[in-house]
C-alpha cells in the first residue's frame, strides 16, 4: 500500500512545518524554521544542510533550558561565576587546582570538596561558582547552608518523613554545604546530618564550605565520634583548599579602587557529561 504525495503550496508548506513542530515540541525549529528556509534558498544550501541546521539549533537550545533548570533546581542564593574570581587578591587559591575542579571529574569520580577558610575569603564565591558549572555540565545540584540543612532533616523527622528527605538528597550529583561551622550543632541535627554523608559516600559528591579549620570542629558537631567520623567522611580523596584568613571582598575592592580595573582568570568550559 502506497501513500500518495502531494505537492504543498508554500503556504501550506509553512503551515505543516508549524503545525508539526508544535505537535513534536519542536519550539526552536519553529521558530527559525521560515528564516532558516530563506537563508537556504539564497545560499543553496541542501536539504540535508537545511534539516541539519535546524536540528542542531533545537539540540543548542534544548541544552540550554536544561541547564537553566538545573541551575535553578539547585537553589543558588545569587549569581557567581569563575571568570568573576579574582585570583589576584587571593593568591591563597590556585588557578590551576579551580581550573582542574571545572571540569568536574571529581563529581564523576565522587570526590569531596573542601573549602576552609575565615568569613569573606571567597569560600561562597567558589563554591556557587563551581555548582554553577556542574549544573552547565549536565549534573544535578543542591545547594544549602549546614543551618538550613539541618532545620529541614529535623522537621522531616518530626513529619516521619526523614528517609525521604535523606534519599532526595543523595540523588543528586553534587550536595553543596555551605557555612558549616558557622552554629553549633545539637547531637540529633548532627546525627541527621552524618547520615546524609553516609547516604552520599563515595558514591555522590559532597562540596562544603567552612570558617572553621578541622581541628575546629568540635565546637560545632561537640560528639567527639561523630566529629571525627564527619570529618573522615569529607576529607577522603577530598581537595581541600584553604582560602585564607585575609577578605577577598575588600582585598579586591581595593585592588579595583587602585588601577580601576578587574584582573579576572577564565576557567575552561566544564566537559559534557
């Protein structure tokens, strides 16, 4: 049995390309469908040309609304990138070592990051900055503050909900914990929070950021077991990066005063995963 073909007109052409595009979820396609077309005619270009161009520019853009998702599936507070990092006024961080965390082969291998240094050092910036590029690289990403963290856990186990939450949190790629250190933490938050590290190791990467040094630790997990068994938890085959005690804030809001300019580095783009 054969299908017989009918020559459209260019009007009826234009209609089935839209039609069939909304029908296909095809948005990009069908919205550079009658441009892309003109452009063809004028250059000759095939029809194989033609359906790879639009094809291609429906992938781009597909890529791109799912990184957008992803960053905002995972909660960033605010906007940072690495090509915003001024190495220059934290010469406590290697280039290198950042260039080699943005390429996210510790979240493949699930690998820890630790980020250790006082309040206003850029431990936030780099940690936001590196989430950012493993949500652009196709991993799933959540951040969270160690106190909101902890809040949450508690009122899911007093919901019964507590193997949910935990779960959920050991789905993605890669937890961010930021401001750990900075409260003191009871034994049942700290508890808590130890069994999401359990859930995520060496499986899931685990970045954190802390003002606190690890010998400093038991001021906020005060069980001295369970200090040193979230501590072990973090650092194995963990990069730890000491940011420092001097401000990147004010170290770089001098630097811009003095020569009026930004001495930025640009990180390589993160791989496909």
């Amino acid at each position: 049995m054969t299908t017989a073909h009918h020559a459209l007109t260019a009007q009826a052409s234009d209609a089935a390309i839209d039609t069939a595009c909304r029908l296909l979820r095809l948005p990009t396609m069908r919205a550079q469908a009658a441009d892309t077309i003109a452009r063809a005619e004028r250059e000759g270009l095939s029809y194989a040309g033609l359906l790879a161009e639009l094809l291609m520019a429906e992938c781009e853009d597909r890529d791109r609304r799912r990184a957008e998702r992803r960053i905002r599936a995972a909660h960033f507070p605010r906007e940072k990138s690495l090509r915003e990092f001024d190495y220059r006024v934290n010469p406590h961080v290697d280039p290198a070592v950042i260039h080699n965390l943005a390429t996210c082969e510790w979240i493949a291998k699930g690998y820890p990051l630790c980020l250790i240094g006082d309040s206003g050092t850029g431990k936030s910036h780099l940690l936001i900055a590196l989430g950012t590029a493993a949500a652009m690289a196709g991993y799933r990403v959540r951040y969270t503050t160690a106190a909101a963290l902890v809040n949450e856990l508690v009122e899911a186990a007093d919901d019964k909900q507590l193997g949910k939450t935990i779960a959920r949190y050991g789905r993605v790629d890669l937890l961010e914990i930021d401001e750990l250190g900075y409260l003191e933490l009871d034994r049942r938050g700290a508890e808590m929070l130890f069994q999401v590290l359990t859930e995520r190791e060496e499986k899931s990467s685990i970045a954190i950021a802390s003002n606190e040094a690890f010998t400093g630790w038991s001021r906020t997990f005060t069980d001295p077991r369970l200090c040193a068994a979230i501590v072990d938890r973090l650092t194995f085959n963990a990069t730890i990066i000491e940011t420092g005690t001097e401000s990147y804030r004010l170290a770089r809001t001098k630097a811009q005063k003095t020569d009026g300019t930004k001495h930025t580095i640009t990180a390589p783009a993160p791989r496909s995963n």
